[in-house]
C-alpha cells in the first residue's frame, strides 16, 4: 500500500496534461503551480509509462467530460485565481499596515 496522494487525483491528470500539451519544460509548469519539478516529472512519466508501471496516472471518471484543452484551461484558471488571490492579500496586508501607522501617528484618536 503506497502513502497517500498530497494532491487529487484530478490535479495530477490536469498538471501531467498541462505539461503534455503546453510544451513548457516540465520545471516552468511545476513553478507556476507551486509543486516541487520532481513530483510532477514522476507524475508525467507514470503517465507516459515510462517508469515500468502498468497503470498509467489516473485520470478519474471526469477524464471523459473535459476535453484536453478545456483540462489544461481549468488549470490555468486554478493557477490565476491562485496568484490572484496571493496579490488580494498582499494589498490587505499592506492597507492594514498603512491604516496602522495612521492610527499610531494620530495618537490612536480619529
């Protein structure tokens, strides 16, 4: 019994296609979605049985609903909203340290 999967199955299917279809070198993709290059390498090779396994990556029963263009902009999409949302809490961050200093430099009166 092998450990158990840190991402879905459906991650995998999305991320091997991402490389499959993009053509981006294997280390772009997994830098644009956060995941270290070598699991996604293992993740592609598993796919393409290039590591002696029998099955290859599984791909789950939505494989057949999207087709590999649609996958691979789910993906991207995940991977925008996922930037998107880093920049979002960035500027919170930066607006509740400003109003702060505001606050702090008034006294703590408005």
């Amino acid at each position: 019994m092998g450990r158990p999967l840190k991402y879905g199955a459906r991650f995998v299917a999305d991320a091997v296609a991402m490389v499959q279809e993009s053509g981006q070198p294997i280390a772009t993709v997994a830098r644009r979605l956060g995941i270290n290059p070598e699991t996604l390498r293992t993740w592609v090779r598993k796919a393409e049985g290039a590591d002696g396994s029998e099955e290859p990556c599984p791909a789950g029963p939505w494989a057949e609903e999207l087709a590999a263009d649609e996958r691979l902009e789910l993906l991207r999409l995940r991977t925008e909203l996922a930037l998107l949302k880093e920049e979002r809490n960035a500027i919170l961050h930066a607006a509740a340290h400003y109003f702060a200093m505001r606050v702090a430099a008034c006294g703590g009166e408005e």
